[in-house]
C-alpha cells in the first residue's frame, strides 16, 4: 500500500492540504467527517486500496495511523 497515494486521494476528495494528514491526526477533525462523508471515505480507501473498510470496524479507527494499521493487518 502506498500512503502518499492514498493520502493524496484523501486530500483530493476532502479538498484539504495532504500535509495535514498525519499518523496522529484525528480522521473526523481533519475531514471534518459527518456520516455521510464517512462514506466518502470509506470509497476512496476502497478505491486505492482495493480494501473495503467493513462498517464495524470504521468506528474504532480515530486516527489516520490507526488507518493504515488497519488496512496492512486486513491485506496481510
């Protein structure tokens, strides 16, 4: 998985700087998510990534770190 290509398309689709997505960064504050923007998300990673986040699992990933945690456990 490549971050930066996944971070750039984050960035693309929220219009924000890719330079504010950060390991440490919350994902709601940073994209200022409500639920349907949550969606949104969940299709870009699904995009790039080939992953699809499953919906249990979306609500315990605060962080963009947590993130990528998440979908090098879920493609190992």
């Amino acid at each position: 998985m490549d971050i930066q290509e996944l971070n750039n398309a984050i960035a693309a689709e929220f219009e924000i700087d890719a330079s504010v997505i950060t390991p440490d960064a919350s994902i709601k504050e940073t994209l200022e998510l409500d639920s349907l923007s949550l969606l949104d998300l969940v299709a870009v990673v699904g995009k790039v990534t080939g992953i699809r986040v499953k919906g249990a699992d979306v609500v315990h990933i605060v962080t963009f770190g947590a993130l990528y945690e998440y979908l090098e456990n879920v493609r190992n």
